[in-house]
C-alpha cells in the first residue's frame, strides 16, 4: 500500500479529545521496547514520524496517526515496564480500557511482539484483554531479520500456543530493518477495512 499522507491528529488522554469523525481505526500495542515506533515508521515510510527511542515507556497518550486521509493508526501506550509508577500504569490502564471497550471505528488491533522471545504473561493478558471485548487481532512478530530462517516456523509455533491465538487471528513475521512482512501486514490490516 502506498502512503501519502500522514499526519499526527492529536496525542488524547481521554475520550473527549478522539477525533469525532467516521473512519476506522487500527490500534497498535505492544511491550514496551518491542518495536512498535519502528513498525509505525516502516509501514507509513516515514523515517521519525513515530518517535523511537531508547527509554522504554516514552508513549503515554493514545497517538492518532491519520494516514491517507481515510483511516487512522492509533498508538497506544506500551505495556509491561517496570519503572513506570504504580499510579501511572493505573492511568494507562484506565485510558486504555476505555478505548478499547467503548469505540465503535475500532476496526483491528495489531499486537507486536518479539519473533525471538517467548510472549510475556503481559503480552497474554493483552490479547485475552482484546479477545474479551471481541476486537481483532492481528499479532506482528518484529526483529524478523535477528531469526535464523530455518528457527522462524518454530518460534511462530511458541507465539502461537503462548498466546493462545484463535483461529481468526493471524501472525504476520516481520522486519522493520529490512521491511519484509510489510505487504503482508498491509493486506491483512486492509481486510478489516472499507478503504
């Protein structure tokens, strides 16, 4: 898919602030440090349009990325790190819940995880969350390239049964570094929209 145009709407913590408008909208989570920035970067070919960086847990407001003038990306805060306090993750937690339970453009949520680890008890619990309000699933397993070809098959097998994926939901490998997997993450994120 070509992009053409991409542009950063509104950083929202809370309901009030989501753009008001009928497109639909693809959610991307993740740890944090998974590789989220970079997946956002590589798939809308934008060198820094998401921010990456190297202190985990920098995104901390639900991003809308609104990307060919007809959907949006929506960057939410990564999950699962340590140094954040006790009463912020609180906040996360509440903003988050909120979105994914209460908005009808959700259309996917495309969950990153790390092709060379085994899913953490986080990355469960956030896909039992999604499954529990009945949102897609996509699940994009980064760092593609840092795999061996012959050990891909068995590390998409551990996702597959740590997660406990549904037979709808597909694992897409892929590599922000050398952009293998992009067309296909494109085409399945694209069948769950009208555009």
């Amino acid at each position: 898919m070509k992009v053409n145009s991409v542009e950063l709407v509104i950083s929202a913590v809370k309901e009030q602030q989501y753009p008001n408008d009928p497109f639909p909208e693809i959610a991307l989570a993740g740890r944090s440090n998974v590789g989220k920035s970079s997946f956002i970067n590589r798939m809308i070919q934008r060198k820094s349009m998401a921010r990456t960086s190297a202190k985990p847990g920098k995104t901390q407001t639900l991003n809308f990325y609104f990307i060919n003038e007809n959907f949006y990306f929506v960057d939410v805060p990564g999950y699962g790190y340590a140094k954040v306090s006790k009463k912020e993750r609180e906040k996360w937690g509440t903003m988050m819940e909120t979105y994914f339970s209460s908005r009808e453009e959700l259309k996917l949520t495309v969950l990153i995880v790390d092709l060379r680890h085994k899913p953490t008890e986080d990355d469960f619990l956030m896909y039992d969350f999604l499954k529990y309000y009945d949102i897609p699933v996509l699940i994009i397993a980064t760092k593609m390239d840092k795999v061996p070809k012959s050990k891909r098959q068995k590390q998409l097998k551990v996702i597959s049964e740590t997660l406990d994926i549904e037979p709808e939901d597909r694992i897409v490998p892929f590599s922000a570094e050398s952009g293998e997997g992009k067309e296909e993450a494109w085409k399945a994120i694209r069948s769950y929209m009208n555009v």
